[in-house]
C-alpha cells in the first residue's frame, strides 16, 4: 500500500493540468510562490512546456519575452495561479491581462474553492462563484480595453516620439508599441487598436478572449513529505482566526476554549477557509476522514467539515485517515520557548523574503471587485540564504570562472530597456568586473527546498526530526560524502560526533569552487549555509540566553510566585540598561548574549503563563500578589522610558515621539557646556546683564512646562502599561480557561512536563487512553446509525484515532520545529510502526512571530 506523500501529491496535482501550462506564460502570486518554491516544482513547469514563470504582483511587458523553450511566436494563453481570494486578486489578474492583450485563453487556478468563495463574508461572489468571476472579469477587462484604445487613439502622436513612460501603477499603460506588433500578429484578422480614434470605422476584430476559472487546492508549502502549513500570503493563513471579545487575544490565534457558546453566530473567516482546504486536500490523497477536535474554533471547523462530508464519500472503498484538529491557545508555551531545534534556529537566525502584497502598490482598476476583509501579516517562509556572504571576494581559492561577469552584464544588458537605448560597453563592464573581483555576494541567496535528498533521503525531513546538535552532525556528515563522491579533499581536522563552524564553511567552499560543483550540489550547499549562519555566535548566544532565562524561569515557577516575579523583574531591568548602556556608548549592536527588552517582554509572557499553571489563586486579578506586580510595572515602565523604539508595539501605540523626545531631553547638552576660554569678551556686554533675570523666569517655566509634559507622559504610559498586565493577566488564565486543560489540571505526577501538548496529546491517544475535550464528528452514515438503527440495538460505537493507520494532526493557528520533532517521537515511543502520522498547521511559528502575535498589531491588547 502506497504511503502517504503530501509533496508527491502537490507535484502530481500540477501535471495534472499539464494542458493548461504548455504553451503559457504561467503566473504565480506571492503564495503560490512560496509554495512551489519549498516544493521545487518549477523545473515541472519546463518540463510541462510552460514559456515563463512570473510573478502575478510584478507583472511587467518583458514577461512575453523570457520564453524558456525559445517559441518566438506569440503567446495565446496564460495561467495564473493564486492562493488568494479572486476578489483579492482580481486588480493583479486584470493587470496581467492588459500586458498581454493577443491571448486567447486565460486560465485561473485558486486554491479557494468555489463553495468557500460563495461562504467568505463580504464576498461579492455567490453560490456560483467561479462562472460570476469569469463574466465579471470580462466585462472589467472589455472595458479596460475600451478605454485604452480611446487614450491610444488620441496620442498616437506622441506614442512616435520616442520612449515610453511606465508608470509605476501599471493600470494606465496597458501596452507598448512594441507589443502592439505582436497584438496583431496574434490576431487572425489584424485589429486596428487605433480604430476608436476620429474618423476611424469601429471594427473590433480582436480575437475573443476566453476566461475559465479552476478549484487548485494543493496550494500549500510542504517541510517534508508529511510535514505542511499554509502559504503565508494566502487568503486562508491571512485570514482571522478569532474576532475581538473578551476571550480572545490575538487575531491569528483562536479564542480561549471556554467550552461556552459564543454570543454571537459569527464563525471567523479562517474556520470555513480552513475546513474547505482540508476537506479538498484529504479527498485529492483519496482518502476519507473520522474526524476528531480539541478546542473550541476546531470543533467549529469539524462540524463544517461534517456537514460537507456525503454518503458518496462514505460508502467508497478509500482508506481512512484520522484528522485531529487542535486550537493552538490550548498551548503557547511551547511556541513561545526557545527549543531544542535546528530547524527553528534557521527560521528564527535568517532573514525572511519582504512580502510582496506590502510592499508592492498597485492601484486597483475602476470596477474592482470588493475585496474580503482586512488580513494577518504572517512572516514569509522563505528564508533567504546568504551563500554569497561564504564565498566572499577575499578568498583567492573561489573559482568564479566569469560566474560575476556574466551576471553583472545579464542584469546591465536588462536594466538598459528602462534607460535611453544605446550600446551596452560589455568590454569595459567585462574589465571593471576583473579589476575589482567583484563576486555577486548579493546575487547568490539561496533558499530552503524540501524536495533536495541525498541519497533519496530529503534535507528537510532528516533535520526536523534530529535536534541542534544531532542536525549539525547530520548535515557535516551529508557535507563530507558529498565531497567524497566529487573526489574533493579538505585540509581541515575534523573531530566525530561534533560539526564546528570552522568544518562545516571549509567544505562548504570546497564544493563551492567551481559553478558546476555548485549548481549541482546546491541542496546541500544551501542547508549547511543555513546551518552555519544559524550556529554562528552572533545568533547562537542569543538563542541560549533565551533557553537559559526559559529555565531559570521554569524553575522558579516550581519555587514561589515571590521567586518568579523577582527573576522577571530581573530580566526586565538587565535588557532594558544593557540596551540603554549600548547606546551612550554608541553601539548598535549588543553584547553577544544580551536580551533586548522586547525579548524581556516574551520572556514575561512566559513567566505569566507559567505563574498561571503553578500559581492560580496568587493575587485577585492575576497569578502574582499586588505588591510583587507593582515592582513588575515599575520595572516594565523604566525600561519603556530607556527604550522608545519598542513603542512599535500595539499597547503603546502613538506614543513614539513623546518616548523620544523624552529620551533626548535627559541626554546631556553637550553644546550647551561651552567652556570659558571659548567665550568672547563681547559676551558681557552691559546691555544683557539686564536680561539675565528674564531667561532665568523663562527658563523656569520651561522647567514647569518639562515636568507638567512628563507627568502627563508617565500617567499615560502607567495606563498603557496596566492595560499590557490585563492581557498578561488572560494570558495567565489559559489553563483555568481552557476547558480541556482545566478537566486535566487536578493530574499529578506528570512525567512529561517538559514536554509540549502535542508530544502528550499523541502519547495518551497512542495509548488509548482518554482525552478530555476530545470530540469526535459523526459522519453522515454515523449520524443515521445513531438516530435510526440505533433503536435496534444496531448503533455503532465512535471510532478511536488510535484505530487509524493514516493520522492527519493539524494545529489550527500554527506549529513549530519541536513540535514536529516531539510528535515524532511520541509516535516512536507508542511501538506503532504502522502508522502514517503527518502534521500540518496554519503557519510555521518561531518566538519573535509569537511575540508579534501577542504583542504585535494583529494583538487584542
């Protein structure tokens, strides 16, 4: 029986719509992007016959050009790709089709289905989504046509001139006059786009254009063939997982599982999104769910999912997958904590790719659709790997074979279409780039690709499940057969059973020499630079100052509520002088090891959750007694007063000038203190000791007027700070709130509190023991066993997760590396081989994305 392939079946679902992409150019949105970029599926697209792939929001003239199968005849169709809404996309699609106005067919591909589209709130689309969308695009597109030709018409002239002006918009140029040329090739009849101007007969003779829109769910961005989570710019992870009310505390997180009704029938936007993809993901594996929840938003996506399942579904001959969703607020501690993960280190060390919705301004055309709600800002999932920072120009041993020249003059001979057209001197740029040995540092930035094996065995996969120190020993290892098998030798000592920095970029440059070396081993090359940088110290000292405080604080959590609020405090008052301190010394950069105070602040969190496990009934709002809270708030203020910069955080949130400019008041005048030999003569001049009595009054009320705009600062900040420790308070409370955590919380002698819920969740379903606020969802046929033939004694008993041989866990909210790695181990220690258990979650969580969170502008402070 073949196991399950989450990867294999993405790749699969993209030839199977192999008559679409020959022949296209193929436009992915920033999702989609993301998407196919982790699962390297573009080589596919070549091998499909597609002439390009292009980004949807950066959709240029040039995208016609760059064809990959050298066809110079002109393209008749595209493909565009989105893991957005098609409201949300419609302004880029509509942009990509005035690009390329000579094409005949334009096929859409959303991961949304056309059930979730009709269900979205604010949709503009109804139960027959797609088919409206496609009539809507039309009429928009028609239309914007129309208007072009009219503008063309009447600036013929000036079109002759010379250049073009791009605007930036891309909305009012459609097209240019060199793309008029194939336009009209492309049409069987030869359309005047002229033809609206005066004295002009109207004859549209432009070939029809035909619209189809498609459901694409495999739309999604997969660790390993059974690790997954959402595209971060996607509709489904942008989406809100709980609206603003007493229980909930950030929008990308799910409400606290009181277990109580909600007032109001509103479901989040994420629910239905969320329930749809799964739905379709589990049937495209041909596969059947028994589904299981453990938190109230996942009950809500379980009953979704139950009432779309059929007796069609049921009565099929499929395997069985048990899906297990939890809410991710029944644990955020274990997201919040600094783990024992390589994996995590990489996220958390590397920088991320911007994302391209933010940043990218376009404007949307005249009959826009209306768009969906306003979205998360989740961070993206492609780190970018600095290669280029490794084989630096320094080193006299790299062999870039004109690897820098020919890049450099590519990029000049391409940046020459926006400049004024003369020849490019490829002698000279050839000569420069010899002189200088410039080596494309910023060019070559690598990326993780979870499809990269060696020997069969995927990077990504193998590291997930290992910890720090086991995933460097791996990754050296994969380094060293590598070099091996390329009859490379290194002249470094190397030591087993441990990888230091030094062994791992020696052979890193050892493969990296020659262009072929490096393009065919870029896999590994890739993940031991990702390795590297994540180890370094600069990185490293951080991450273990977190796991270090992290302990410190659990510890104390096992002590007294005194012990852990002074040791928070601690924490708080080091971050905020060493930041202070670093910066009268004129050093942006900290000390190697030191928190910042924003760090402090997760660090606080923790401690609160932790305080609210051990110490419930300490204080009359919150785990710890009003005394012990006053010291935290004093401490918590100073540190703001030191350290305007974190005022970027929502519970302080226009207050950055007034931080500032306090800040800038107590620093020392040093212009003021102007020594006396420096004074001239003319400074006593008798006319101004008449004076002096004058400044001195309004110098004094400038004092009165200092202290009066500090007070008020203080009394505002000491309001803001209040509110910050009635969220920490809720914070606290996820135990006794939460009601799966709170049937369980009179256990004793747990053997793994160090473990996270996920690790102890499949260790008790593993072994069939009972799970408290464990729901199961009848199916259709369940349901009618109970309520018809159940009178006959013919009722059927649930089924229990343990039962199934495929096990789907999805953490609705997100997961993290150590949760995969626990998970794993769970499964290894219950002695069921037998079992396929794949993971998935709405995103991929490091701590500084919990404290952003929490704390950030998709928090309900």
């Amino acid at each position: 029986m073949a196991f399950v392939d989450v990867t294999k079946s993405c790749l699969d679902s993209i030839r199977q719509i192999s008559e679409h992409v020959e022949g296209a150019i193929v436009y992915l949105d920033a999702g989609c992007t993301e998407s196919f970029q982790l699962m390297g599926a573009f080589p596919i697209f070549l091998d499909l016959g597609a002439r390009a792939v292009c980004g949807l929001e950066n959709t240029c003239p040039l995208d016609a050009v760059a064809d990959w199968n050298g066809n110079f005849d002109p393209a008749k169709k595209i493909v565009i790709m989105t893991s957005r809404l098609l409201s949300d996309a419609h302004r880029y699609i509509l942009r990509s089709l005035s690009m390329h106005q000579g094409v005949h067919f334009c096929s859409i591909f959303t991961s949304i289905s056309e059930v979730a589209h009709s269900a979205y709130p604010d949709s503009p689309l109804g139960p027959d989504a797609f088919r409206e969308y496609e009539s809507l695009l039309l009429q928009d597109y028609e239309e914007l046509i129309e208007n072009s030709d009219l503008k063309s018409g009447q600036s013929v002239d000036n079109n002759m001139k010379g250049n073009l002006t791009f605007e930036d918009d891309g909305w009012s140029r459609l097209t240019s006059t060199e793309e008029d040329i194939p336009s009209l090739e492309a049409s069987s009849t030869g359309k005047n786009l002229y033809g609206n101007s005066p004295g002009r007969k109207m004859v549209d003779l432009r070939p029809k254009l035909v619209v189809s829109v498609h459901h694409f769910p495999m739309i999604l961005c997969p660790f390993s063939p059974r690790v997954f989570v959402l595209p971060s710019e996607g509709s489904i992870a942008e989406a809100c997982l709980s609206a603003e009310h007493e229980d909930s505390i950030s929008a990308g997180l799910p409400s606290l599982s009181t277990g109580l009704p909600s007032d109001g029938d509103e479901v989040p936007p994420a629910a239905a999104l969320t329930a749809h993809f799964l739905y379709h993901l589990v049937a495209k594996m041909d596969l059947k769910m028994e589904i299981f929840s453990l938190g109230d938003l996942s009950k809500t996506i379980g009953k979704i999912l139950t009432d779309m399942s059929s007796l069609y579904d049921v009565g099929r001959r499929k395997r069985t997958v048990g899906l297990l969703l939890i809410d991710r607020t029944l644990d955020l501690l274990t997201p919040c904590c600094h783990g024992d993960s390589l994996v995590d280190r990489i996220f958390s060390a590397l920088p991320r790719k911007e994302r391209t919705s933010s940043s990218t301004s376009i404007k949307s055309s005249q009959a826009q659709l209306k768009p969906g709600r306003s979205g998360l800002e989740r961070a993206s999932l492609e780190v970018q790997i600095p290669i280029g920072e490794i084989l630096t120009k320094e080193d006299p041993e790299i062999d870039d074979s004109g690897l820098s020249n020919s890049i450099e003059a590519f990029l000049s001979g391409w940046n020459s279409y926006n400049s004024a057209p003369e020849m490019v001197d490829f002698i000279n740029l050839s000569k420069r780039a010899s002189d200088e040995r410039i080596f494309p540092a910023e060019l070559l930035q690598g990326s993780l690709v979870s499809t990269e094996s060696f020997r069969g065995t995927p990077y990504l996969e193998a590291i997930l499940d290992r910890r720090t120190k086991d995933g460097a020993i791996l990754v050296k290892k994969w380094l060293q057969e590598t070099l091996r098998r390329e009859n490379m030798t290194i002249n470094v000592k190397t030591r087993p059973g441990f990888a230091s920095k030094l062994e791992l970029k020696t052979m890193i440059k050892a493969l990296a020499k020659k262009p072929s070396s490096l393009i065919k081993n870029g896999g590994i090359i890739q993940l031991a630079t990702a390795a590297l940088f994540a180890l370094d110290e600069s990185c490293s000292a951080r991450w273990d100052a977190f796991i270090s405080a992290e302990k410190i604080l659990s510890v104390n959590a096992g002590d007294t509520s005194q012990s852990l609020a002074a040791q928070i405090s601690d924490l708080v008052n080091k971050s905020a002088f060493a930041e202070s301190d670093g910066k009268k010394s004129g050093k942006k950069e900290q000390s190697q090891g030191l928190l910042s105070f924003e760090d402090a602040l997760l660090l606080t969190i923790t401690g609160y959750i932790l305080a609210g496990e051990n110490f419930p009934t300490s204080g009359s709002g919150g785990p710890f007694s009003w005394q012990e809270e006053h010291f935290l708030k004093e401490a918590i203020l100073d540190a703001i007063l030191e350290n305007p910069a974190v005022a970027r955080l929502k519970f302080l949130h226009g207050l950055t000038p007034e931080l500032e400019a306090k800040l800038n008041k107590t620093k020392p005048d040093v212009a003021k203190e102007t020594s006396i030999d420096q004074l001239d003569i003319d400074d006593f001049d008798d006319d101004q000791w008449g004076k002096w009595g004058d400044e001195e009054e309004e110098e004094e009320n400038d004092n009165k007027e200092q202290e009066y705009d500090d007070m008020q600062l203080k009394l505002e900040l000491r309001d803001r700070v209040d509110n910050l420790f009635k969220y920490l308070h809720k914070l606290s409370t996820l135990k006794s709130k939460n009601m799966p955590l709170r049937e369980e919380s009179n256990s004793t002698g747990d053997p793994y509190t160090n473990k996270g819920l996920l690790y102890k969740l499949l260790t008790k379903i593993l072994g069939k023991f009972d799970v408290q606020g464990l729901e199961y969802h009848s199916s259709t046929v369940g349901r009618l066993f109970k309520s018809g033939f159940g009178r006959f004694g013919l009722g059927q008993a649930n089924p229990s997760l343990a039962d199934q041989n495929v096990i789907l866990v999805f953490v609705v909210g997100g997961i993290n590396g150590v949760e995969v790695h626990e998970a794993h181990e769970a499964l290894s220690e219950s002695g069921r081989p037998d079992i396929e258990l794949i993971l998935g979650g709405t995103t991929f969580l490091t701590p500084d994305d919990m404290l952003e969170l929490l704390l950030g502008q998709s928090s309900y402070i």
